[in-house]
C-alpha cells in the first residue's frame, strides 16, 4: 500500500496523473459509500463518481470547516472501533472538532512525513530534535516524529521546553536535525550563542519548520528566515499541513515549496467563486486527501491562500509544488481600498531593526474599512511609532495606527499559555 520506492512523484506527469485519476475515484466512491456526511451532500453528484477526472472534481461541492464543525460525527466513515487516534482542531466555532484516524490512517501520516522529510535530505543517519509539542491531542509533531522514527532516524522527543533544557538534550546527543517553529528556534539559537555554547550550533545542518511560511510571494527567504539560517549556519525547509487534510507538504533540498505527493491528495487552488486558478495566481488551498479510511475529505477548504508552482525541479521530482501560506482568507483586511494580509505586516515588522514583538488588531469601522493597529515593543529606544509607520507605509501604502509597549506587554499578549503557538492577529470586526 506504501510504496517508498515508487513515488509518483518521480513520474513522468502522464503516468503520475493517470494513477492518481484512479487513487481518486476510489477515494470519492469510499467517502460517498461509508461517510453519512458525504452519502448526503455528494447524493446529487453519484453519476459523476466512477468516471471523475482531476477537471470534472471541481464539479463537486466543497467542505468547508464549519461543516466539519457542525456535523463533525457525521463525517467518520468507519466504526468508532477502528479509531485508533483522535486529534483536535480549534475550528471555526470555539469547539474544538475531532479529527480521528485509523490505524491505516496513521500508517499514511507516517509514510507522508517519511516520504515529505527523505525530500529535504534527512536519513536513517540524522538524529532529530523535537521542540514542538507530540502531546495534547495535536497532530503535527506525532507526524514529523513518525516521519523521522519510519526513515530510521534517532529522535530526541523533547517537546515543549525551555532552552536550557534544548541544549542540554543537545549537549547529549548533537542532532543533526531541527524540528519546530522558526521563531523559536531563533530564540533557541541566540541562547546558545550568548551562553558561550556555540559549538552545539555546529551538529545542526537542518531545521524543519513547522507553522510560518519561510518566503515570500516571489520565493526568497524572509528576514527571519534568513537569520535563522545565518545562527544555526543551516538550511530551513518550510512545511505545510493540516489535521484536516492529514497531508503535508515539506521543501525539498531545492527549497522552493513544498512538493505535492499525487498518491496522498489532489490539491486544488481555487478563487473567491470556488473555481480553479492556474499555476502561480494565489487562491485558497482546497485539499482531497487520498486514501483515508476513518474521516475522508472530498474538496476541503483550508482557509489558507497560496499558489502552485509548476516549474522543473532541480531536485529531479515532477510534481507541482506548493508556494508559501500568504495568509488566511478569514484574516483579509480591507483598508481605504487597499487588501491586505497581516502576513504582510509581519514581513516589514519582522525586519525592521530595533523592533522587539508586535501585534495586530484589526476592528471594522462604520465606513465599511478596517482600521488596524499595531502594536509594537522596541529594543531600540529612539524608535518612534511615527517612524515605524513610514516604514510600513512605504511597502503596505496604508496608515496604520502604531502603539509602543513595553516588551513584557507584547509578549503576555502573544504567548497564551493556553495556546500551543504564538498569537499575533486579533480580529475584532465582528465583535
Ligand atoms: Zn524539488
């Protein structure tokens, strides 16, 4: 069922595309079969099923996350017995959505991140260091974790800790291999350098991140990015997935995107209308996963907007690749005419010197525009909230508000303990 030595993605497109046509048809045929959500919504659309074609899926209804959320029982396709791991996603609604996997389901994720992290260069003689969280009913760092222990790998499952805890586990086992959030990871760098423990940055030669997108629009390393490579003196591979979707996508050693596995998912973009754009134009990201047996997906909405790349890699892999997350769909703001995400805040704040944290806020005003403030804490005491806002006026075109706090301020209102990433957008407009 896993083939690690025939991956589609090393095929010529037409032999890739024609398995895939077929992985399809089964996938959509078993979801309208054994899932009462999709015997439901799909019942209108049963004649399409046995012929469907890559084009003719866009003839089907997508998912979106509040369906997920509302009919959530609805969408298991085998008996609760055959569950074997539960994971919850916040959703959309405050409750949190139960997204269960079987054990052929596990076994997919498994030869997913395997398959996702042998691309980037990581082998059965890599020893990998977790920082990110493999409890709490999440999913991502279970899935890098059976990426790294089913390629063979040594992996260090430290979790959540501090730094010094990090470095000690490094001390131990030098890992050769990164996992975690890039912000983090920068900070786990730093520690080590102003601690006078620099010779444990050596062992490092890859860091794998999870959540934020490592480039932008044209595929150059972001500021952070760049920094994180410059600390560690190793290469950073973006990776992208959802608990959803149970499908990721990681960079492969060209890092530019991340490569589609047409034996795993069908991955569409697609505009505000739900139909689908060509390589390079952004849209949000509508995913089929492929061969799932407890909840399978037919067109879910991600809610995450991108692009595909549909380049030659140098990497020798055909597949189209996924560019970086560029925002949220929900998280669009519209200021005096002008669309913009807050990634692209981010981008500026994150470079500009002397700028510790930020965050945004976003509230709707009466006049049908947003009205964003900024919210910065600085390390470098002659900034001025005016200067900071000619900065992003110069990229952004649009006059934000910007605040100065202090550092500790900004940091309490990122890092909610009770949240297992940082915040750092807090919309407001339908408050
Ligand atoms: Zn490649």
């Amino acid at each position: 069922m896993w083939d690690d030595q025939r991956l589609l993605e090393f095929l010529p497109r037409a032999e890739a595309a024609a398995a895939q046509r077929a992985l399809l048809r089964d996938h959509v045929a078993y979801a309208f079969a054994n899932s009462p959500f999709y015997r439901r919504k799909l019942a209108a659309f049963a004649d399409l099923i046995p012929d469907l074609t890559e084009d003719t899926l866009s003839e089907l209804p997508m998912t979106d996350k509040s369906e997920f959320a509302t009919e959530n029982e609805s969408f298991l396709a085998t008996p609760m017995q055959q569950v074997t791991d539960t994971v919850f996603s916040s959703g959309t609604t405050g409750n949190p959505t139960a997204v269960m996997y079987s054990r052929h389901d596990v076994e997919r994720l498994a030869f997913n991140e395997r398959i996702s992290l042998r691309g980037c260069g990581i082998t059965a003689d890599d020893i990998g260091l977790m920082t990110c969280t493999l409890d709490r009913c999440f999913v991502a760092g279970f899935a890098y974790y059976l990426g790294l222990l089913t390629i063979g790998a040594t992996v260090a499952r430290n979790g959540i800790a501090s730094v010094q805890s990090h470095a000690q586990v490094m001390r131990r086992l030098r890992p050769t291999v990164l996992v975690g959030v890039p912000g983090f990871l920068t900070k786990l760098g730093l520690y080590l350098r102003e601690s006078g423990q620099e010779n444990l940055l050596e062992s490092v030669r890859k860091i794998v991140c999870a959540g934020d997108p490592l480039r932008d629009r044209e595929m150059n390393p972001l500021p952070v990015t760049a920094r994180l490579e410059a600390i560690w003196g190793a290469k950073a591979y973006s990776t992208y997935a959802s608990s959803e979707i149970i499908s990721s996508f990681c960079e492969c050693t060209a890092q530019r995107g991340g490569h589609l596995h047409p034996e795993l998912a069908v991955v569409e973009i697609v505009d505000d209308q739900g139909k689908r754009v060509p390589a390079g134009e952004v849209g949000e990201v509508v995913v089929t996963p492929l061969k799932i047996e407890s909840m399978p997906f037919v067109r879910f909405r991600t809610g995450d907007l991108s692009f595909l790349i549909d380049e030659p890699c140098s990497c020798g892999r055909t597949s189209v690749r996924l560019g970086p997350i560029l925002g949220r769909k929900a998280q669009l703001m519209k200021v005096r005419g002008t669309s913009v995400y807050p990634a692209a805040f981010f981008q500026v704040l994150d470079a500009h010197p002397g700028i510790g944290g930020s965050y945004l806020t976003v509230r709707g005003d009466k006049n049908l525009s947003d009205e964003v403030t900024v919210t910065v804490s600085v390390t470098d005491a002659s900034l001025t909230a005016a200067e900071i806002a000619e900065a992003l006026h110069a990229v952004l075109r649009i006059h934000p508000t910007v605040v100065i706090d202090t550092a500790e301020n900004v940091a309490g209102k990122i890092f909610d303990p009770l949240s297992h990433k940082p915040r750092r957008f807090f919309d407001e407009r339908n408050k």
